[in-house]
C-alpha cells in the first residue's frame, strides 16, 4: 500500500489515527475443544490510538449507542498495540472478515467481527497503520526509519480461525527482537545530536539502593523523537547522605549521568509498556530521557525504590517509620492509570449549564478614545499588573497595577473592553475577593499584613478598615466563607491559624474566638480555598494540605507534606475534587475514591518530558483552577507564555497528558475561570479573555512558532487573522 496517504494519518496530530467504523466484538473462550464466543459489544467501532509514550500505541474497542444498565463491562476496552498481542486477520466463518487479538495480561482472546459495510481497502489500511505502529513498538524508533520490506514480516499475521495457537501463538521473529540485537559496538553517530555532557555524583555513596539493567533513549528536538542513546546501561539508586537520593546512569557509549532525586525531575511511570520517562537539565539544556525495562520484576522493584525516595527526599521522614497511608498517597500521587469510574451525574449536563459558546472570530469595535484611555492607565502606573479578580455576576474583570485598580467589561465575542480605572487607590502589592454582591473588593493590602479594607466599587474608594491580630500572627490571606455565596463573615489564616472573621462584631479586631484554632506544631500554612459548603482547605509551605469542616478544631483531614510548596488551592464545585498547585507540578485528590483508612487517591499532574525539551525551560505553573465546561469540568492553569487545559474526565480515565494548550507571545501571570469555557487572563501589562475549545493538541510547531500578541497594541491591529486567537 501506498504510504503516502498512511504518513498523512500519522501526521495529522490526531490521537486516534485510523478506525473501523461498525463491528461486532467478541471475547473468545475454548471449551471442549471448540472455539466459543461471547458477546460483548453489539456495536462497536475499533480504533488504533496514540498513547502518551513515543512509539507506544493502543488498540481499542468503543461501545457504540447504549447499552443495558446491568452490562459487565465498560463502555471503552483498550489493550496495547504491540507484538505480544499476536493481533491476526483472517475471514470468519459468516464471510465477514474479523480481526482476533490476545490480551496478554489475561491470556483472553478477542474478535472483532468487521460489518459488511466496511469495505476491504478500508480494513487494508487499518492493518497497514497497525503494522506501522507494531514496527515502532518493536523497535522503539521512528516509523520514518522502516522500509517497506521490513514492514511485510511485522503485519498482523494471518491464522486459520480453529487453530489452537489462537489463543497462545509466539512468532519466531518476534522472539529474536531482544535487546541483545539492537546492541551496538559503536556510538550512535546522528548529525546535530549532542548528547549530555554527563555529571558524576559529587561525592562517594554510602549505600546502594537498587540496581538494574535498562535500555536509554534521549529525546532529539530535530528529530521529534526517542532515539537510542545506549543499552544494557546500569542504572543505580545509590544515597549520599540520610534523605540525598541520587540517580545515577552508567553506559558502555554514554557518560555517566548523575542527577538527584526530586519532584523537579517531571517523573512518569508507565507500568503497562515498563517504562519510567524524566527531565535533566545540563549548561541551560533541558534533556528528556526514557528508561525501557525488558522484564515486568525489574521494573516494579526500582519503581518501588524510587517511590520510597521521592518520599523521604520529599517528607524528610523515614520511609519505614511513615504510616502507610501516607506512603500509599504519595507513591499513588505518580501512579499512571485510572482514579475512580466518573459516575454519570458527576459530568454535568450541556444543556443545564445554560451556557453559549462565545464566537471568538466576533470582536466588537472599540472606540479609540478607550484604547488610549487603556493606553494611558498602563503607561502612567508604576510596575506590573500583580493581581486579577472576575466578578461572575456584573462579568467585569478587576486588574491590580500598582497603587491603582483598572477595570474590563465583558464585551462580544471573545473581547473585554477597557471600562475605567481607580488610580492610586490600594496599597501596592494587594489582592482580595469580591464582597457584599460583587459591590465591592475585600482587600488584604501589601504591606500592613493585619488590616483588612473594603473597597467600595460604586464609590470609588476603601470605606472601612478591619483588623486581624492575634498572638503576634501576621494574616497570610483570606477567602469566602463559602464560595458563590453572599455571606458577611470570611475565612483568615496566619502561619499557624484559621479562623471567620465577621465584620459585624464590635470592636476593631474582627476575629470570632470561638472559630478560631491555632495550630501549637509549625504548620507555616501559606495558601487557603473554603468550598460551596464550607470546608476550608488549607496549605503549608511544605507540601501538607489540611481540611476543615469546623473551625475550632483540629483537621478532620491532613494529607503528608510532598516537600514542596503549595502555590494555590481550588475546590470544584460539588467539593469532590482539591487542586493543588506546585511550583513544577499540580496534584488532584479525588475526596471520594478513598478505601478504608486509606488517604483520597492523588494524581499529579504536569507537561510532557519532550515538551520541556521544546520549551527548554522547565516554566513554573500559575494557580490552577476548575473551568465548568460544557464537555464536563475542566483545569486550567498557565506555565510562562502557555495556557494549558485538562478534560478532569481524562484525569479519572488516567489520561494524564491529553491537556492542551495556547501560546502567547509573554508569560501570563494568572488565569481566572469565567463564563463556561472560557477565562481572563492576565499578562503583565494586558488582560485578555480566551475560550477553552480553541486550544490545540500541542505538537512541535506549537511551541517553536511565535506566541499569540499581548499587550494593548494588539488591539488596534487589523489584519490580525481572527480565526488563531
């Protein structure tokens, strides 16, 4: 076949590449020496998909149209599209062609009985692009690198449907791919690669941790690809000190690479294909490396080690004398699969969102005596903008700059229009939230840590002043007391306290006493979110998250420390779901997939080890929100001139890296969900208002091209194409 049209598929940045329509899908069982089968999907499609691992693709089967309420099985079935399955073509008995694979993980066979429609050209190139993707998980390299000759012995092969090697079938050639093949004598010799120098550990080790045989691959920028960069290298966990956990790479044609373990090495754990992929940076080059591990034990004893040091390097607590669900929450925090089935009701309906689309190609005409109005505001305030607030009810967008507040209507289409400014006004640095029904701005100001100010917005200027003091604490911040509600009092934290403050108290302090809990142990808490139904979430700089239902008691929940920071917290909206921003990375903790004493299930979150390589930077992530789509519930978050989107239903599936993302020519500063799909967001001198759908599965281009323009003047261009933004 011509494979013109296949590099068509392969190139069109689509996760599914190729699918076959319509079939009937069977699960195959051998009993008294005959072939039987049992249906499972009355009407399904088959799909060959691209997974998050180079080279690694799936077969899956998509249940079409609705099915029983009490059907055993999902509505998707996947299983890795690789040699072990034995995937083989041939006719059925009803003069129907069928397609027939093994699962290898429970030696179960499966047919996909292909309807008559489908025609046979149709289901030649389908099992050309399976042979395609069967080479490069073979041989785990560009498809590019294949001739058509090698491709002809790697098609699925073709058996006689009573066969017993149906169900248990070992292709000779398959057998002779081991790694002992693919060694070289040489050095990998590739124009304009340049491998990593190499570091070797500062100082002797005084004890090592484990030690495996792997194959390396480093991800080349040129070529879009893993390519191999040496095999059976010893790779050692080895410790420098109590808590110094260190990785270190030995090769026959590498140099030695030693790096120590932390949160930073964007780790991920892929168990189905053995593989472990992380980030290492070397003279302001970001490299990407890819760890293969031939056997299952090997891989699951040095994911078990490694768990164990990212844990004591993490909580500086020794892994043996931790509970052990703290060592459970943060070992599954990396873990790379499902979280918990999304129940049906945990989606919302399109229609009850009662949202519209917004036409992004629809922008309204803007006077120019508003742009230079707009113009004027950033020219003559001092600094950056600093802080954002979105009023959902009056859809105006607040910007901190300076001493002075600058304020956006929403107008048509994806445009907010410049609507005024309160110059000199605030104390520098300030932030708060939107009281009294959005009438005016609680503020915590920059400089005096215990005064807390309403700003009235009808007025134009702060009208009362409150005091937070107690026991010497300096207030770090303040919140609702419940999110979308119109409640006087609000919630404050100090380094080691929560507590409501109610305005309506006499006296200048506004703490309630009998809501308020001082923590005697060093908590240094930093960041906090309340919910729509009052629990408060809270932070601390090193990692810990604490949940509150009652204020004067001590958590009803804490979840162990990570070591690092917590930037930000969320809340989605049924209180189901805690967001946690890191510097380099965001942790979602589903509240409800929790078993026995067992903490919620955690997952982190973070870009692509080959994107790093990309972008060249590893970009600190901005505070993370929850976005009500009208696809389900979203996140959003920005990482320097990147906004980035996740579906949360691809988070549960365990579809950790299907985000996708805008570029901008600027880093943004923050992000505010707003009207369904949409945001604000805020760049340090301009605001601007984005729609989720718009952003891209990422892929090269998008992060070598020029960003989208910030900044005013992008305003007043006219041949701008509308249709990129």
């Amino acid at each position: 076949m011509d494979r013109t049209f296949i590099n068509e598929i392969f190139d069109n940045g689509q996760v599914e590449l190729y699918e076959l329509l319509q079939g009937h899908f069977f699960t195959c069982y051998q009993h008294q020496g005959k072939i039987h089968l049992e249906s499972v999907f009355d009407h399904a499609r088959l799909a060959i998909r691209r997974t998050d691992l180079p080279y690694q693709y799936q077969l899956v089967v998509l249940q079409e149209g609705s099915q029983p309420p009490d059907h055993p099985y999902g509505l998707e079935q996947a299983f890795p599209l690789t040699m072990a399955i034995q995937i083989t073509a041939q006719p059925h008995p009803s003069g129907n062609l069928s397609i027939t694979w093994l699962d290898q993980v429970t030696e179960e066979t499966f047919q996909y009985i292909i309807h008559p429609t489908i025609t046979k050209e149709s289901v030649d190139l389908f099992l050309s692009v399976a042979s395609e993707c069967l080479w490069e998980a073979k041989y785990y390299q560009s498809r590019q690198h294949a001739q058509v000759k090698d491709l002809a012995y790697i098609e699925p092969l073709k058996v006689t449907y009573n066969s017993k090697s149906l169900k248990r079938m070992e292709s000779e050639k398959t057998a002779k791919s081991s790694k002992k093949d693919r060694a070289r004598d040489t050095p990998i010799s590739l124009p304009g690669f340049i491998p990593p120098q190499g570091y070797k550990l500062p100082e002797d080790p005084i004890d090592m941790l484990v030690s495996v045989q792997v194959d390396v691959f480093y991800y080349h920028p040129t070529q879009e690809t893993f390519i191999e960069f040496d095999t059976d290298v010893e790779m050692e966990l080895v410790s420098l000190a109590p808590f110094q956990h260190w990785v270190v790479l030995h090769g026959r044609h590498m140099p030695v690479i030693a790096r120590p373990i932390a949160t930073s090495m964007n780790l991920n754990f892929n168990k189905m294909y053995q593989t472990i992929t992380w980030n290492y940076q070397e003279n302001d080059q970001v490299h990407a490396f890819l760890i293969k591990f031939e056997q299952e034990l090997p891989y699951d004893e040095f994911c078990a080690a490694l768990s164990q040091c990212i844990y004591e390097v993490t909580s500086l607590v020794p892994f043996a004398k931790s509970k052990k669900r703290d060592q459970n929450y943060m070992i599954s925090s990396f873990r790379q699969g499902p979280i918990m089935d999304m129940e049906d009701d945990d989606v919302e309906d399109i229609e009850a969102l009662n949202c519209y689309e917004e036409d992004e190609d629809l922008l309204e005409e803007v006077d120019e005596d508003i742009m230079t109005m707009e113009q004027e505001f950033y020219n003559a305030t001092s600094g950056e903008n600093s802080a954002l607030i979105w009023g959902t009810k009056t859809q105006n967008a607040f910007v901190f700059r300076g001493s002075s507040i600058g304020f956006y209507k929403k107008g048509l289409g994806a445009n907010l229009v410049w609507d005024g400014a309160f110059s000199d006004v605030i104390e520098p640095k300030s932030r708060g939230f939107l009281y009294d029904d959005e009438a005016s701005i609680l503020l915590l100001n920059g400089n005096t840590t215990d005064t807390i100010t309403r700003f009235d917005l009808e007025q134009g200027s702060i009208v009362e002043e409150w005091k937070a003091h107690h026991e010497d604490d300096q207030l770090i911040d303040i919140a609702p007391s419940r999110q979308g509600s119109h409640d006087s009092t609000f919630i404050g934290i100090t380094s080691s306290a929560v507590f409501r403050l109610d305005p309506r108290q006499p006296g200048v302090n506004k703490i309630v006493t009998n809501e308020y809990k001082k923590h005697l142990t060093k908590t240094d808490f930093k960041a906090m979110v309340t919910s729509s139904d009052g629990m408060v979430a809270v932070a601390g700089v090193r990692g810990d998250i604490r949940l509150f239902h009652v204020l004067n008691r001590m958590a009803s929940t804490t979840f162990p420390p990570t070591g690092d920071p917590v930037q930000s917290l969320d809340i989605s909206q049924d209180s189901r779901y805690i967001l946690a921003t890191y510097r380099h990375y965001l942790v979602l903790i589903d509240l409800h997939d929790k078993v026995g004493d067992d903490h919620p299930t955690a997952r982190q979150l973070h870009l692509r080890s080959e994107h790093l390589v990309l972008v060249n930077q590893i970009h600190a992530f901005t505070p993370a929100s929850f976005l009500k789509g009208p696809n389900g519930p979203s996140i959003i978050t920005t990482a320097g001139p990147y906004v980035i989107s996740w579906q949360l239903q691809d988070i549960i599936q365990g579809k950790l890296y299907t985000y996708r993302l805008k570029k901008y020519e600027s880093e943004c500063v923050i992000s505010k969900p707003a009207n369904s799909d949409a945001m604000v967001m805020m760049f340090k001198d301009d605001v601007q208002w984005a729609n989720a759908h718009r952003f891209e599965t990422p892929v090269s281009h998008h992060f070598l091209e020029p960003g989208l323009p910030c900044g005013v003047r992008r305003r007043v261009q006219k041949d701008i194409d509308m249709s990129t933004l």
